[in-house]
C-alpha cells in the first residue's frame, strides 16, 4: 500500500489561507473522510498555555477548518470533540479557555473534552524491555475517528533526554490522562512508543502554520499523512534532523509502530522548506532551557511561588 506524506504551504495567514492549504495537504495524499462515521476525536498539541504565535500550541484556525472539511467533506452529523489532557503544569479547561478553543468550540458547535476526566482503562504495553500500565480516556480508544493535530516544533528536554523534535508520535503522549506523565520521563522513548502501540489515529494533520524552532517562524506548512511514523520522518527532515538518528523514532519503527515502506513525500520539497525552518542546535537549546530554569528558580525564591514540578525535577538534569 502506498504511504503517502503531503507537504502544502500559504503565504496567506488568514483563515481561508489556512483552509485552502488544508484542503490541499489532504487532496495530496487522496484522503476522503467517510459519511458513515459518526465519532471524531480531534487532539491538538495544548502542552501549555503558549498562544499559537508561539509556535508551541496547536491554532486553533487549523482546528476550525478541520471541523469544517469534515461536516463539508464527511457527514455533516458526525458527533465532534476537541481532546486533551491535564499535564504537570497545565489543567486543560484553563488551556481551552486562554488558548481559544472555548470560543471555538461555541462558535462550531463542538464538544471540548478533558481525557482526565473521562472514564479510563489502564492498558499494558511491552516496549522493548519495558513493560508500562498506561492510562487512557475511553473517548480516545473507542471513537471511530481520530485525527492527531501536532505541532511542528523542536522537542524539550525530560530527565536529560533531548526528543530533537516533537511532533505526531510525541502529540499521542498527551493521551494518557494521568496528568503526571514526569513519571515516564526516565523511559520516555519507550513511554512515547509504548502509547503509539495502542493508539492508533485516522488520520495526522501537522500544524506547521506557525513552526518553532531557534524561534517561532509564519512556514505556513501543513503536512498531512495517514501514519505517525511517517509523518515524524518527513517532520524530522523539515526540522533539519535525521530521522534515524532521533532515539524515539528510531524505536518506533524498531518496533514497527509506522509504516515507512514505500514512503512518498509530495507538494513541496523538504528541501526547500527546511531551508525556511531556523534550527535549534542542541547545544544552544541546553544553554537556553538552563538560562531559563535559573530564572524560573530565582523567580520562586523571590516571590514564595512554587515551580510546576516537571520542572523542578529537571534541576541538574540539563
């Protein structure tokens, strides 16, 4: 079966820009959504409550031409709802709220949906030679189509790890509805596959309107794909960095997660985009997040407020 990756830009940042660049993306790699579902489960990238001009969260103008596409492309009567889960640091009804998903959810008449509060299952999964008891939302494992939202930026650091970038694999990450996933950081390559192996999405729209890398740049990129994997490689590229050489990836296809056979990219040329993409080099990423714990500590001594504990527990690790 071919495995297709689509690469679609605008110069127009305007909400019939971002739609017609979607529209795009997904006629590229022949995606037509079926009438008959009747579930979907849209979960964009909320890891804080980062506006979407910093490149650090999923825009929500994407999300509403998604919503869109389906009731004008699919079944207009499709029951559809926006999914993410608490974190460490981030209670999720703030994040819909200050990050404009509550607005969109009225305006679209859609459902905003916390995974942490909805009903759970605790699944097993071996990766490698690490067996977890992962948490995850009912609406995540049953609904009959699910559409993963990423962003394309590069990653952070966790217990000293460097993930490079974060995109469609890692986005799943924030399915498990416990909100301490700093539990998993020691293991969090094989904790990010670990979830892939039991989540499996319809369909990837990587939100690249907005891209961070050294800083926050307007690529107006969005890739589309049917696969995570796939479209993590071809993320990757864009991003600068070789895919192989990334830990997570890397064990992802080890494990057969993805698809990368007969992988074809279309629409633009990685080339040329990655040229537009400012690199992050890791030194300079490690010198940064250490700058900005340093403040983040001195902030908290000053002022008597606490640090959120993913971060706390990464003094020393950077």
């Amino acid at each position: 079966m071919e495995n297709t990756v689509s690469l679609a830009r605008t110069v127009s940042f305007k909400e019939k820009g971002i739609k017609d660049v979607l529209h795009r993306a997904l006629g590229l790699i022949n995606f037509k959504p079926s009438r008959s579902v009747k579930c979907v489960l849209i979960k964009p990238n909320l890891c804080y409550y980062w506006d979407y001009s910093t490149g650090e969260t999923t825009d929500p103008r994407l999300v509403s031409s998604i919503i869109d596409y389906i009731r004008e492309k699919g079944s207009s009567k499709a029951e559809i709802r926006i999914a993410e889960s608490d974190a460490s640091a981030m209670r999720t009804k703030h994040a819909f709220k200050m990050l404009g998903y509550e607005a969109l959810a009225e305006e679209k008449g859609v459902e905003l949906l916390n995974l942490s509060t909805d009903k759970t299952y605790e699944k097993n999964v071996t990766v490698g030679k690490h067996e977890f008891k992962l948490t995850l939302a009912n609406s995540v494992l049953n609904s009959d189509f699910l559409i993963n939202v990423p962003k394309l930026k590069v990653g952070p650091y966790a217990s000293g790890q460097c993930l490079h970038i974060t995109c469609a694999l890692k986005n799943l990450f924030g399915c498990i509805s416990k909100p301490e996933k700093v539990m998993y950081h020691p293991h969090l390559h094989e904790a990010i596959v670990g979830v892939n192996k039991l989540i499996k999405p319809s369909l990837v729209i990587v939100d690249g309107i907005v891209a961070l890398g050294r800083h926050p740049v307007k690529l107006g990129l969005v890739i589309a794909s049917r696969d995570n994997l796939a479209a993590d490689f071809v993320a990757a590229r864009v991003m600068g960095y070789n895919p192989w050489k990334i830990g997570y990836l890397r064990l992802a296809a080890k494990e057969n997660v993805g698809n990368l056979e007969n992988l074809r990219v279309v629409g633009e040329s990685i080339v040329d985009v990655c040229k537009l993409f400012p690199r992050r080099s890791r030194l300079g990423f490690r010198i940064a997040w250490a700058t900005q714990l340093s403040l983040l500590r001195l902030y908290a001594n000053v002022s008597g407020d606490v640090m959120p504990s993913v971060l706390d527990k990464m003094r020393g690790s950077i």
